[in-house]
C-alpha cells in the first residue's frame, strides 16, 4: 500500500461526499497503521516525525469513517 496515496484518495473522496469510498479508504489505512506501516504525511511539517503522524491520521480515519456512517445512514 501506498498510504500516501490512500490518503490523498480519501481526502478526496470525503470533499465530495463519496461515503463508500471513503468508508473503504479509512478501514484499509487503519489496517495499514494497525500492520505497522508507515503513516503518511498529514501535516507538512516534517520535523514532527512519524509518531505524530500516525496519530493524526489515525484520528482522521475514525472521523471518516463515522461520518460515511452517519451519512449513509441518513440518505
């Protein structure tokens, strides 16, 4: 997996309200994390190193995937 990529992706699939895309994109960049990969970059500050990261896209991913949750729940 490239998590950078994963990431870009879901980025893209939440800005429009692609929710099965981004349900998909969080559950397999949590499971990269999960495995030990590497995070991607979330924030452009690369002096914060990669535990921050990791974080920060860990909380993310949550997020999204309970926002695609509620919104297919809604429709």
């Amino acid at each position: 997996m490239d998590p950078q990529t994963t990431w870009n992706q879901l980025l893209d699939a939440y800005s429009t309200g692609d929710w099965e895309q981004t349900a998909a994109l969080a559950t397999a960049l949590l499971a990269w994390l999960d495995s030990g990969g590497f995070p991607p970059q979330i924030v452009a500050r690369t002096n914060l190193g990669p535990r921050f990261q990791r974080v920060l896209a860990r909380a993310a991913c949550s997020f999204a995937r309970r926002q695609a949750r509620r919104a297919r729940r809604e429709r």
